[in-house]
C-alpha cells in the first residue's frame, strides 16, 4: 500500500466510518474532512518516524480519532471561558490535536520531550492551521509554566499518581485533570497524593471500539 500524502489518498470507506462515529458523539460529520487531513499527515510521518504503533488507517480512526474524540464534552467549559489545555506526553498529538479540531477556540499546548514527535507536531499545527495550538517541546516536569493550565489532560501516559505528580504544577487554581482511561481505575484513585481527589469517573462510549473507556476528573483540594 502506497503512504498517503493526502486525504484524498486515504482509503474511501475512512470518510463515512468517521462520519458516523462523529454522529454517534454528537459531533458534526463534516469535522470528518480536516481529521482526514491530520491522519493523512499522520500516515506519511508514521512510515518514516514511527511516531505511533498502530499503522492500520481503520485502526487510526477508531482507536486514535474517535478514542479520542470521545471526551469532547468535558472540554466545553474551556472553550467557553477560555480556560488552556494542556496534553501531556500527547505523542503524535493524541488528543489535543483532534480536540482542538472539532472545539475552535480551544487554547491547546501539546506536550512531548521526543524530537521527532515534537517536529511532526509543529508541523501538523501548521499544515492544519489550528491557531490556538502550540507546541512544548519539553519533560511535563520540566515545562516551566506553573499554573498556567485550566486542565491538563493524558492519555495512555502513566498512573494517576505520576501524572499529578509530573504535571500537577501546571493546573491553575481550581483545575482539572481530565485522564482518560481504560477500566475504572480504582487502585490508581486510591493511590493519589494527599490534597488530590477524584471528583468523577464517568463511562466513556468510543464508536466502533468494544473496549471500556473512562475519563477520570481529579482536582487538587484546598492546601495541596
């Protein structure tokens, strides 16, 4: 199979397959095109950089466009008072980049230590033209941008602990950890630092994908 360059190049059934999973989020299917647009950027990067382990473009649009898309709402209040995002660890751009698609307006900072990915990432912002995404080429520790955030958010990257742990110092006041996960994770709740709560662990439906999903909300209490 030749390496797309462009949406046009994809396999025709992506389209209506992303169509209808967007339907199913109650999101607009026309948002298919410009999702087709990264994951075409996405497909031609991968077979050069290896930038994500899945390679199958049907895989791509389950397990990484709608997978990810899934958590739309949660982002709601930050487009509508302006509130920043960060995705930490976020790879080839998962999820901040297909979020920051279907939610204009929202102020996204993508961040990711790896060079390679970080390239890619400055060039998917550009091709893209998502304004209000930039990229941190940095270690989540190390991103000097204390309380800068009105959430950050992770997925696939560490245990609940560790992500606060990591980037907790980037949530303004009164912010949120949005993680997404797999099962509900109980044991990791449990484990959080002292003056970190869970807050809600709502059940998350991924069009096309049979696996359990979660997205976790943990904010900081008073004196942490």
């Amino acid at each position: 199979m030749s390496t797309p360059t462009s949406a046009a190049a994809l396999p025709a059934d992506l389209r209506p397959t992303l169509e209808a999973g967007l339907r199913e989020l109650a999101l607009d299917p026309t948002l298919a095109a410009p999702l087709l647009d990264y994951l075409a950027l996405l497909a031609r990067w991968n077979a050069t950089y290896n930038l994500t382990a899945i390679r199958d473009l049907r895989e791509m649009v389950g397990k990484h466009l709608l997978d990810s898309l899934a958590m739309h709402p949660f982002v709601d209040g930050l487009v509508a008072t302006g509130g920043a995002l960060a995705d930490l660890g976020t790879g080839p751009g998962l999820p901040g980049i297909p979020l920051a698609i279907v939610k204009p307006g929202l102020k996204v900072t993508l961040v990711e230590s790896n060079g390679k990915k970080a390239r890619f990432l400055r060039e998917a912002v550009r091709q893209l033209g998502l304004r209000d995404v930039r990229v941190a080429e940095s270690r989540i520790e190390a991103l000097d941008e204390p309380g800068a955030f009105a959430a950050i958010t992770a997925r696939a990257l560490a245990t609940l602990p560790l992500i606060v742990e990591l980037g907790g110092h980037l949530l303004a006041p009164g912010g949120r950890l949005l993680a997404m996960k797999g099962v509900h994770p109980a044991d990791e709740i449990a484990a959080l630092p002292a003056g970190w709560a869970a807050t809600g662990s709502n059940p998350l439906r991924v069009p096309g994908l049979a696996a359990e999903r979660h997205l976790v909300v943990v904010e900081r209490r008073d004196g942490a």
